[in-house]
C-alpha cells in the first residue's frame, strides 16, 4: 500500500532509508525543522539549513521516486533566545514561496518558558500573515500535559483555523482537549520519549482515526523509520482492513498537507477488489 511520512528527519538520516522507504510503499515525506543536536548562534545557520531541507534534500529523495516537503520554524528548544529567533523569522517568509515548503513547523513549546512562550506566538501570527499551515511541537512526557495546555491557551488567543493545525507528539494523556478543540493531532513513534506503534493502534481503536496522524519522526537518536510500518502492520493485524489503513497512513496526511496547493497527491481509493485483511489475533 502507498504510505505517507509526515514527520521525517531526513538530513539525519542516510540514502539507505530512502530506499528502504520507496520499496515499502513510502510515496511522499515531509521533514519539519527541528533541532539539530546543539543550540545554533547564528540566524545564517538556520538559513542554510532551511535552504538544505526545501532545495537540497528533496533531490536525494527524488532518486528513489520519494516526493519531498518540508516545514520552516525556530525549534522550541532554540527559542530561549528571542533576538535570534526573531532574526530567524524575519527571513522565513523568503521560504514560504520555495516549491517544497508547507508552512510553519515545528514550532511549539519545550518547557514552557515565557521566551518559548513568545516565539512561539510570534510564529503562529507569522503563519496567519502568510497564511500558511502550522505544525505544533507538544514537549516531553515530563512537561506534555502542562504543555499541551499553554499551547491550546495560546492558540486559543489567536484567529486560528483548527483545521490548519498540527499538533504532534500527543499521547493518551494529552489527545481529548486536543479533538475537542478540532485540531488535527499527530502520534509520533519513537523508540524511547514518546510512542509505540501499538499504543497508537490503542489510540486510533478508542478515539478512532479522523484528523489524525501518524509519523515516525526518525531523527539522529535512536530512532526507526520504519517504526511507521510496523504501526501499518500492526494495525492490519488487528483485522482492519486496507481501506481503512490508506484512510490513516495516506489520506490523512494527504487532507491535511493538502491544504497547502503544494501538497498535490490527492487520497487514494483500493479497489473493490481488496485482499482480505491479514489474520491474527486481537
């Protein structure tokens, strides 16, 4: 089946996965900015960073028939420095018109600090300005829920479209204020901070899968991207059907990246003539 991956590190990441990506079905990623490991000092470092995700790495993509899309933002973790940051966004819009960029993302929150807090304000007025989507960062586990709540405070004082919003790395504590409130949410797979492809399962069965997305998020710790197809596989082996697993792990991301009218793979539809859905227990 085609698969999307809506939330992919690729520059930390080698050719390999690439590969290993396109011969499991992988049509499309889209590579949100984050943090590169260390704490940058210079806002010429985030542009040529922002000038490799959207112009360079879609061409190592390319060569395994993978569509490549990113995201620009300050990462929270750097926006404890509000000159930097604000050096930062001045150039983003520059971004905004690149072929391959999506909108704002991932901004958000790390601890929750006033400066985080600020900029990451700020972000999200850049993204309505420019009327681009916007891709939220939840923290960790230590500070999430609290989190996740200054974050639906501050989205709450703005004139956001929910329907233009991501909000990632949300877990079973954290997913309720969020679909109530009507964003889109993301379940993020990975290894040791944040989910397991069966516990997204869990979630998808009890809160069903509508505006929801799900990622792998693969970056340069101990991480999998393909994490993301064994949440495909564990949710067929529950009996849920093909259909319904293009509906999760293609057209949800395909509605929602669609938004923006450089995102052009549309949903899918299997055939009627679908196989059977894989046997296994439940």
């Amino acid at each position: 089946m085609q698969i999307i991956q809506p939330h992919y590190h690729g520059i930390a990441r080698t050719a390999q996965d690439y590969e290993r990506m396109a011969m499991s079905g992988v049509v499309a990623v889209a590579e949100p900015a984050f943090w590169a490991g260390f704490d940058r000092l210079y806002p010429e470092t985030f542009i040529d960073y922002f000038r490799q995700i959207s112009q360079f790495e879609p061409t190592r993509a390319a060569q395994y028939g993978i569509r490549h899309f990113c995201w620009v933002a300050v990462n929270p973790k750097e926006a404890e420095d509000p000159e930097l940051s604000r050096a930062v966004m001045d150039r983003m819009p520059e971004f905004f018109q690149e072929p391959t960029v999506l909108g704002v993302g991932e901004t958000g929150l790390h601890k929750s600090t006033k400066n985080e807090c600020e900029i990451f304000e700020a972000q999200v007025e850049l993204a309505l300005k420019h009327d681009q989507l916007l891709l939220v960062h939840t923290p960790h586990l230590e500070d999430k829920l609290q989190g996740t709540r200054r974050i639906l405070e501050i989205l709450r004082g703005l004139p956001v479209d929910p329907d233009r919003v991501w909000i990632d790395h949300v877990e079973e504590h954290t997913i309720r204020p969020i679909k109530d409130a009507g964003y889109w949410l993301g379940f993020t797979l990975y290894p040791i901070t944040k989910c397991s492809p069966q516990r997204a399962v869990d979630m998808l069965e009890k809160y069903g899968w509508q505006r929801t997305l799900v990622n792998s998020s693969a970056d340069w710790g101990p991480s999998d991207p393909f994490t993301l197809q064994q949440c495909v596989l564990e949710f067929r082996r529950r009996g849920h059907s093909l259909q319904e697993a293009i509906e999760v792990f293609h057209n949800n991301p395909a509605r929602f990246l669609g938004q923006c009218p450089k995102f052009d793979i549309p949903p899918i539809e299997v055939s009627a003539m679908e196989p059977h859905p894989v046997a296994g227990p439940k």
